[in-house]
C-alpha cells in the first residue's frame, strides 16, 4: 500500500510540474491537505512528512483534532459550510475559513474571534456556477459583501473560494477558475488587498493552477476514498 507520506510527495510533484507548464512558481502555491474524515494519526503522520496546512469540514470533529496536535504547529482552515451555531468554536479554533457568504456569518465570526489571537483570514466563497445545490454569494453580490466583510475588526479578508460545477473537461475547468481569478481581479481594482485564490481539489487542481490559484484544497489524492 503507498503510505500517505508517498502520496503527499506525488500530489506536490503534479502541483510542481502543473505550475512549470503554465509558467507558475510553485512555491506560490499552497497545498492545503482536506483531513475531514480522518483520524488525528493520520494528520500526525502528514505533518512529521512536512505537510503544514490542513482543512476541515465539520466543526466537532476538527476541534478534537486540533486539541490533540496542538504540538504539530498545524494551520487549520475551515472549509466547510458554516452555520451561525458553530461560529464561536470555528472563531476560537481556526486560522482561516473559506465558508464566509454572508454578512451575518462574518459579523460573528469578527465579534467572537478572541482578541489574544491574530485576525481570522477569511476567503469569500463564491458560487461560481449557480448551483443552487451549493453555498457561495453569487458574483453579483460579491464586491458589497467583500467590502463589509473587510471592514470588520477581527478579521483579514484574504480572498476568494469557489466549488465549481464537476467537470471532466478541462477547457470547462478553466473557465469557471477563469471566472473566479477575473473576480478577484475586480475587487482589486476596487481597493481590496486580496492574496489568495482558494480553488481547484483532486480532480481539477491543475486547471485551478493555470488559472492563478494560491491554494489547493485536496482530500482523495492524498487520503483516498473518504471511509
């Protein structure tokens, strides 16, 4: 069986080998290891193999992990869908959060981030192809949010996420990572300070790259299948 270290070392090579070839510089680019799901060994062992960045989807269950690895000086990410309930312990716990799609969500999460910590960096989810399956402002709405989102204390608005439709094809990936870089682009233009493109997972990364993307969020080439 390939150990998760081994796999860990692929995904880089693929991420380093996709930015060459669209002229990327790797380094720029960060892997962020999706460990929903999976037990706190395993993180450990990612962790020892170098793996600094994890993300998780479902609050309880993050939290006991990062008590149980406060020594790995793991950064933790919240990528999950966020409900106003589960605000404080994500505000306390986390580092970033990818989630944000609405004021209210942000507005809690800025009142209850403790202030012994560093702000809270927070990427603006955006749904990119109106899925009504999925969270995400729509980009019409998004320049608004993401001004009053910047404006609240407590936070650092870093950038931008999207979960784009699935798709095989990669001129189809592209576009819709296309479309979410051309939006970070605006609200640039605008006057945000914006430093991150969360997009591309498993199956659409290097599309994601060639597309400008600073963070990757990828599970399944890493872990495998989900149990």
């Amino acid at each position: 069986m390939t150990t998760l270290p081994a796999k860990l070392q692929a995904v880089r090579a693929r991420i380093a080998d996709a930015a060459r070839l669209y002229g990327r510089d790797p380094a720029a680019i960060q892997l962020l290891a999706v460990s929903k799901g999976w037990p706190a060994a395993a993180l450990r062992e990612l962790a020892a193999a170098g793996q600094g960045a994890f993300g998780e989807s479902y609050v309880q269950e993050a939290v006991g992990k990062i008590d149980e690895l406060r020594d790995c000086g793991i950064e933790w990410h919240f990528i999950g869908a966020l409900q106003a309930n589960k605000t404080r312990l994500v505000a306390e716990s986390f580092d970033w959060v990818h989630s944000v799609d609405e004021l209210r969500i942000a507005q809690r999460l800025a009142a209850q981030r403790p202030a012994t910590k560093p702000d809270l960096s927070v990427c603006l989810q955006v749904n990119i192809s109106a899925e009504a399956s999925k969270g995400g402002v729509s980009p019409a709405a998004l320049l608004p949010l993401a001004r009053a989102v910047a404006a609240l204390p407590g936070l650092r608005l870093r950038g931008l996420m999207a979960i784009p439709a699935a798709s095989d094809d990669f001129a189809a990936q592209r576009d819709a990572f296309r479309r979410l870089r051309e939006l970070c682009q605006r609200l640039r233009a605008d006057g945000l300070s914006l430093d991150c493109l969360s997009m591309g997972m498993s199956h659409d990364f290097e599309a994601a790259i060639a597309e400008g993307a600073t963070l990757l969020r990828v599970g399944t080439a890493i872990f495998g299948e989900r149990r």
